[in-house]
C-alpha cells in the first residue's frame, strides 16, 4: 500500500513574528501553518536542527526546531502542546482586528 | 477478485481512500471491498465481513474539515467548532443581543409569525422568540443543521415556537403560507436564482409585512476580476454568487416591496468576526484537555482560516455586509421608527 500521505490543511497567513535565535532575533512570515508545524519566509535560515522559539502580536509564544529547507523558506516542527494549538490558531486569526483606517470601498480610492 | 476500474467504486469510498491518502483502487483492495454501485453503498455495501476488514477510522478521519463528503456544506465537527466560537446554536457572527438589536425595527410580537431564511442551526430564530415570544419558521439548506438545531430547540422546550426545515434556494415552490415577517440572514449570497427566492419571500410576505434582509455584497463592479476575489469564492465551502448592493435592493424592489433603510453594516460585522475570534486561543486550550477536543483542533483552524479570509475581504472593502428593510404595502408596514 502506498505511502500515506499527510493531509494536515496548511494555511496560508501571512502572519509577521519574530524568530529568535538565542540572543539574536529576525523577522519572518508564515507562509503557512498548520497544528504542529509552520513554514517561515525570510532572508535568513537557521540551521536544520536549530530550536527557535517564535514570538507575535497578541500570539502565544512557542519553541520548535527547524526541521527543513525548501525553495520559500524554512519548517519548524512546532510538536503538539496547548501553545502550539494556541500559535496556531491566533497567527490565522491575528489579522481580523483592523487597523485604523484599513477598512474601506477598495475602489474608492483610485 | 476486484477489478481494476477505480471509476466504479462508490464515490463513498473513494472519497474515504482519498482522506487516508491512498490511492482508491488500492484501498478497495485493502479493504476487501469489490465493485459496487453507489446504491450498494447508501445501503452501507456492508455485510458483516466487510464491517470486520474494515478499520474503524479514527475520530479525526470521520469528517472532512469543512464539508462531509455527503455534499452538506457543514460536517458534525464544523458545527461543534464554529458553536464553540460564535455561542450555542449560531454559525456565524450575531449572538443573541445583536440580533435582538438589529430586529428591533421590526416590531415583532407574540402574535406574529416569522420566516427566518438562513436559520443554520437556530440560534437566531430562538433569541427573537425567546425575546418577543413570536413563531418561528426557520429554512436551512444544510439538512445537518436542520437536524441539530430543531434538536436544541427540543432541549430548550422551544420546539413548537422555533421550527427548523431543511430546503432548496435554488429550487423554491410557492411557500404554503404567510408570514408577518421575513428574515434573510446571510443566506441569500450562496443563491443564484435570488431574484426568484425573494419574489417567492414577497409572495409569502402577508400585507403590511415587513422583510429584513443582511447579506454578503460585493464592493464594487470590478471585484469580480481580483485574483483575491476569485480565491475567496472558490474556497467557500458553498459557492457565493454575490452582486452589488443596488442590483440586491432592486431586486427587493422589482420584487414589489419598498425599501425603508439599505445600509453597510460591514463595519459591524468585522468587529463582530474580530471579536468573537479573540478568544480562539482559549478555546484551543480547553480543547486541548481531552482525546476528544483534540480532533477538533484541525476543524477549528480550518474555520478560523475561513473566518479570516471572510474578514479580510471585508475590511479591504472587495466585500461588504448590507441591511435591508422593506415591506410590502397594503396600508403601510408598521415599524418602530413610526411610533
């Protein structure tokens, strides 16, 4: 029989947090994320095997390890605690509080 | 012996191969499950042999995540997450002092009878008769919610005053009987024949009746071309065929209703997802606590995804919320606001 496949639904977010790195600290993005894992945009990649903890806005801070390179960035296995059920689901939604003024007819403006 | 034809298998099983991740004419073989038709499978294709070869699937693998595969836009899981969000009995955004507010203009008592369109699984219909003690017909095109909500009105002993009905938008007879008033929530941007549907909503509108209607609008004509647009329709879990807020409220009119109020209530309606949303990560911890709550993390993210790309459509004003009053003459609909 084949190889079971993993159908875990990988969102896509957006969401920016900060990666850090013992006392260094880089800005990524999520590219997506699912419940144990997440994928990170950014100019630099720590080192398979690195633990990160990843901090956000009004998110649950949460420790993981860099498991994977790919094309677009880098995956961190996040494991299957309360915070990282709890990153998870506030990094999906950390973008339904609108900024001031962020809201409005979209053509109104051109 | 099984043969090779995958095409044939019941679209049941194909679609269990495919949430396992296997490929379907592998699993058939697997399970010890030949060629069938899909009415084989509606009568389970089970024998007891077969019950024995196959596995029970875990909790998780019961349901898709957002849809059953039995075409019903809500799965058992979808229901129970988006209740853990949004309160007992309510799908989306709107508990039950919003409602009450946003109904205020209709005047509503206990003598009147009420048609709430978009009913998902009652919430709604059973604030406004628990408030204003008025009998409530609700429709739902989801049977699962239909099922589940008239449920919860049993439990609430308010099966008599809230009754809940399952439905076909696209494909509705002349309504047997008469309300005093009509209530679309959010139900009438998932139709494409709207203007047929509200012209039978006028028709079972008595005289002197008043329509209230809130729906998904889109934010102006070139929406449609947006890339960001055209993914967020075609990820909605049931297919959104939403139009400007004037073709909305002309159909209201042409359909031989006059319009009181036509408002963006979108602004609303963002504080209301925001809100009701902010409180995720508590709910994910309380569910963490139990085997059970565990398998509905995914689900629970699946919605949370799908509340976000609604709100950002929102705020970005690709999409609006619009409020509708109308009523159809024959001496004046009485509203609030004529006291």
């Amino acid at each position: 029989m084949g190889e079971r496949r993993d159908h875990k639904n990988r969102i896509q977010t957006g969401t920016e947090l900060k990666l850090h790195l013992g006392d260094d600290c880089i800005a990524v993005h999520v590219l997506n994320i699912s419940f144990g894992g997440v994928l990170l945009g950014s100019d630099e990649r720590p080192e398979i095997g690195t633990q990160v903890r990843l901090t956000g806005e009004d998110i649950t801070a949460v420790s993981g390890n860099v498991v994977r390179h790919d094309a677009k960035g880098f995956a961190v296995d996040l494991g299957d605690s309360v915070e990282a059920a709890q990153f998870a689901v506030e990094s999906i939604t950390s973008d339904m509080t609108p900024t001031d003024g962020a809201m409005g007819p979209e053509d109104e403006a051109s | 012996m099984v043969e090779r034809d995958a095409d044939k298998l019941p679209l049941k099983l194909k679609l269990k191969a495919w949430w396992e991740g296997y490929d379907a004419q592998e699993f058939a073989e697997r399970m010890g499950i030949g060629l069938g038709s899909e009415k084989d499978d509606e009568h389970n294709g089970s024998s007891a042999s077969d019950a024995a070869a196959a596995p029970e699937p875990a909790a998780e693998d019961k349901e898709d995540l957002l849809a059953p595969s039995d075409g019903d836009a809500w799965s058992d899981a979808r229901a129970a997450v988006s209740q853990l969000i949004w309160g007992e009995g309510y799908c989306g955004p709107g508990g039950s002092e919003q409602i009450i507010s946003m109904t205020q203009l209709l005047a509503l008592d206990p003598k009147m009878s009420m048609l709430v369109v978009g009913a998902s699984l009652g919430g709604p219909a059973r604030a406004l008769s628990q408030n204003f003690g008025v009998w409530i017909t609700g429709l739902e095109a989801s049977g699962k919610l239909v099922q589940q909500g008239n449920e919860i009105s049993k439990v609430k002993g308010m099966a008599k005053k809230v009754t809940l009905a399952q439905y076909d938008p696209e494909d509705v007879a002349k309504f047997d009987r008469n309300y005093d008033r009509i209530f679309a929530k959010e139900s009438l941007f998932t139709v494409e024949k709207k203007k047929d549907l509200i012209a039978h909503l006028f028709d079972a509108t008595k005289k002197e009746g008043l329509f209230l209607l809130t729906d998904y609008v889109l934010g102006s004509e070139s929406v449609v071309m947006k890339e960001e647009f055209r993914e967020w329709r075609d990820r909605e879990p049931t297919r959104p065929f939403c139009v400007l807020s004037d073709e909305l409220e002309g159909m209201v009119k042409n359909a031989g209703f006059a319009v009181r109020v036509s408002e963006d209530i979108s602004k609303q309606y963002i504080d209301l997802i925001s809100k009701a949303w902010k409180d995720a990560g508590t709910v994910v911890a309380e569910l963490m606590k139990s085997e059970d709550g565990k398998h509905l993390i995914d689900p629970l993210l699946s919605e949370a995804e799908f509340w976000a790309r609604r709100s950002k459509m929102l705020q970005s004003g690709q999409l609006q919320v619009w409020r509708i009053l109308a009523y159809k003459t024959g001496g004046g609909g009485k509203m609030m606001s004529d006291w």
